[in-house]
C-alpha cells in the first residue's frame, strides 16, 4: 500500500441534505457538518430542489467544517463526491446557474409519457440497452416533459447553451468554475439514455425520449480527476476533485463488496439491494434491475439491483400514525418482548409492493389477527416485514445470478436494531456483517478517490483496512425459518389476490 499521510473531504448531497465530511486515508470518519435543504411540492407527485440552493450549501457546510480544522488545509489531498442518484438540473453553459428547479427522482411527473411509451412497445429496448425499466423514477421522462413544456430550454439544449446534469455533473461544473464537464458512469447509468454494456450515451435511447443535445457530459470512471475547485475562494488553494460515485454504489464500494456474488443491503426510508455479479452485462427476468456498480481500469463491474419502497418508512408510520410508538429504538425490546408474532403478518404495500413483485396496486395490511394480539405483536410484525421483503429480493436474485449468498452487509440506520438484523440472518440463513460506519456512501466515493491518487493501488488495499462490523449469525431451526416464510408468502398471496368483479 502506498502511504500518503492527509485527509480526505467528501461532500454527500443526498435528497434531503448535503454533508461535508472529513475522513482519514484508513478511511476513519473524522468530523462531519450537515445543511437540509427545501423539499418543493409544486402539485401532488412532483418533487423539485432548488439546485442554486444545494450548490451554496455545499459552499456552506464545507466551510463550517474546514473553519474547524484550520490546521488541516494543508493536509486535504482531494474533494470526493457522492450523490442522490437520478435527480437532473438543466443549467447555463456561461454561469452555471440552473435554469430550472432540480427534478427529483421520487418524482412522477413524467408517468404518462412512460405509459405512452410501454404501450408503443418501447420496453424491451430500453431494458436491454439499459437494464432498467421505463419508469418516471429515471430522468428520461422527466426531462422530455420539461422539454415540451418549455420549448425554449428544448432549442437552448440543443444548441448547446444550456447543459444536462445529474447533481454530481452540476456541483463539478460550479465547483471548477464551469472548466468541466463530466459525470461518472455509475450517475450517467441512471438516466436511460446510457448504454450499459457499450459504457457510452446512446443515440437510439434518445430517439426513444425524443431527447435532441448540443452535447452530453464526458463520462468518467468514478476514481477519475474531474479538475480542480478552491470551494469559490473558501480554500487558499485548489485541490484535485477525485472520487465521485452515486450513493448506492458508493455504498456497495465501501462495504467492498468486489467480489462476484457479495451483497449489500441499504437499511433506510426504503432498501436498496445490490449483489455483484461480476464484469458480464446480464439482465434480470425476476423483477431485479441491472445496475452498473463502478468501471475501473477500464473495467465495468455489474449489479443486479432490487429496489423496496418502504421498510424503515413502516416504523415511522407505527409512530406518526398510529402512535403505537415514540421512537423508532423503542420497537428492538418491544419486539423482543414477545416469543413471536402469534401469527400476525404485516403486509407493507403502502404505495404498493415493489421488488419482486412490482404491484402497484397491492395495499397494505396487517394479516393473522386475534382477541390476543397485542401491540408488541404488531410491532415485532411490522419488523419483521422489512426482513422477509429482503428476504424476498436476496433469494430471488441470489437464484439468478446463481449463487449461494453466505453473508450480506448491511447499512444504514436501520443496522443498530439488533432483533431485525438477527431476523434477516436466520431466515435467510446467512452471516449479516451490520456496519459501525453509518456514513458508508461519502466512504465508498473517498476510496475512489484514493485509488484514483494512488494512495491505495488495489483493491486489495481496500480490503486491508480496518472496518467495524457486528455480525450476526444464523441460529434459527431451519424448518422453523421455512415456516415463517412460507407463512408470509401466503400473507403476500392474499394481498396480491384481487376478486373478479361484477
């Protein structure tokens, strides 16, 4: 391992803040500053930021960091970025200023041109080119309503006077200045005007969108130099920006997770899975999306990816809705409280039921009730639910991409509830290594960077630093585990169920 001594500043702009963190080259958390900034609602369904806003808080909590360490200018070897991934601004090529709020990717604006498009047959194409889906989730559809709407953003794209970005793209343009223009191929991958297995934009995906530019970003590996930033003056000199990666890859990069067949589990509003499958483009057929996890020396390394739209977001719903809690914390000794669930099942369909199911339709439920069930039932059920969804997407691409999984990470916040990571373990019958780093996202985009600089040369110099983990090991009658879980697919089967009508 190379042994460069100094630090390393990582900026997480994620859909509801913006972090600036500082980390050791072992990869240690030194210091962290956080911003929230405004969630715009302009009608039901529509999500925007205001890109101006992110950028100057990005200036802003990177400065209240660094006043703190002033010591430490000195020794800050590079700017690493991680993102919300599938949120675009369109900006101007001369100043950098957005032209338009950001469109988030919880938005839904674009879901009738999606339908258009299905019904035009559009879908296996983009799957195939993409390994994605056609969903307003994904910038595409999003960006051609914008277009229609203002046709004069749709000539000055064209021309070239106004750009597309997703926010890594943006920060990068306002943070060097307007010197470059790039993105990494784990962000461009995310648009579905990006060829998965040829690495490039394609023309053809955007004939599908009806989408015409001047000129696209560069697309770059994430451990690329993408130019230089002194913060707009913040910093007395400039440093090298290396490092930048969509955050669930990020993720993915700094449990290290490099080997074919490793897997990790985001614990948060909602759970992202994401299990390596190696340098092949392969497409799922169980309901899985192929995602591009990082290109390295030229080399992609591919992912199939399961997403669940609610798991922490059921918790907070037996809270602020049904107040059967205070706290989130309270649910591990509640749950623990009781022997089981006495038989309740907790169906959490609350915009329906993604992967691998993708029900839209399906709604929530809480199955198996009697005159006996108590609130601690129904809470270590609704536990218990986030356990078999991911259960659900584990097996199910684990038998797709054909392996056998012996241990999967987990982060996020959900990893300090000890009763559901035992949970996944048992059921899935597997080791569970939960990480004490919860700032895993901002991590992966660093050890990027540092492969970039060669602080570290390999990726087994990544593996060699130190990582703290609580692990969790299967200790469940395996008849028993089987049980449960055929107990919950039939759960599952009665809320899928729909009576003819009439």
């Amino acid at each position: 391992m190379t042994h460069t001594s100094g630090l390393f500043l990582a900026v997480d702009q994620s859909t509801s803040a913006t972090k600036a963190l500082l980390f050791s080259t072992e990869g240690r958390l030194l210091d962290q500053e956080a911003l929230s900034h405004r969630q715009i609602y302009p009608r039901a369904g529509w999500v925007e930021h205001n890109a101006d806003e992110i950028y100057n808080n990005t200036l802003k909590v990177a400065s209240i960091l660094l006043q703190r360490h002033p010591d430490q200018w000195k020794n800050l070897l590079a700017l690493s970025l991680t993102n919300q991934r599938e949120t675009f601004v369109l900006f101007d090529r001369e100043t950098g200023q957005p032209l338009y709020n950001a469109i988030v990717w919880q938005c839904r604006r674009g879901d009738e041109f999606c339908k258009q498009l299905v019904e035009a047959g559009s879908e296996d194409i983009v799957h195939e080119l993409t390994g994605l889906k056609i969903d307003t989730y994904f910038p595409a559809s999003k960006l051609r309503w914008l277009l229609d709407k203002r046709p004069d953003l749709r000539a000055r794209l064209k021309d070239g006077s106004a750009l597309f970005g997703t926010i890594d793209t943006y920060l990068i343009y306002r943070l060097t200045g307007g010197e470059v223009y790039a993105t990494d191929h784990t962000n461009a991958s995310r648009t579905l005007f990006y060829d998965l297995g040829k690495l490039a934009w394609s023309q053809e995906l955007c004939e599908v969108f009806g989408l015409e530019f001047g000129e696209l970003p560069e697309v770059r590996e994430s451990a690329a130099w993408y130019g230089d930033t002194d913060l707009a003056g913040g910093l007395n000199r400039r440093i090298p920006i290396c490092g930048v990666m969509g955050d669930s890859q990020a993720a993915l990069f700094a449990q290290r997770c490099f080997a074919p067949g490793s897997a990790k589990v985001t614990f948060g509003t909602g759970s992202s899975i994401l299990l390596n499958i190696g340098h092949e483009k392969r497409l799922s057929t169980s309901g899985s999306l192929t995602a591009l996890g990082w290109v390295l020396n030229g080399q992609p390394t591919y992912a199939f990816e399961g997403i669940i739209n609610f798991t922490g977001a059921t918790i907070a719903w037996l809270r602020d809705q049904l107040q059967l809690i205070a706290d989130p914390a309270e649910t591990e000794a509640l749950a623990q409280s009781v022997s089981d669930s006495d038989g309740v099942y907790f169906i959490p369909a609350f915009v329906g039921l993604s992967a691998p199911y993708w029900r839209a339709d399906a709604r929530a439920a809480i199955l198996g009730m009697t005159p006996s069930t108590t609130r601690a039932h129904i809470i270590r059920a609704a536990l218990e639910s986030i356990g078999y969804i991911v259960t659900d997407v584990l097996k199910a691409m684990g038998e797709e991409a054909g392996v056998k999984l012996g241990m999967v990470h987990a982060d996020g916040g959900a990893v300090r509830n000890a009763f559901l990571m035992q949970f996944v373990a048992d059921l899935n019958r597997l080791t569970v290594r939960a990480a004490e780093t919860p700032e895993l996202s901002a991590l992966g985009a660093v050890f990027s960077g540092g492969l970039g600089l060669k602080v570290y040369t390999s990726l087994e110099d990544l593996q060699r630093l130190p990582f703290g983990f609580i692990e969790y090991i299967s200790s469940l009658d395996s008849i028993r585990a089987d049980n449960l879980f055929a107990g919950w697919q039939a759960a599952v089967q009665q809320v899928l169920y729909q009576p003819k009508q009439g």
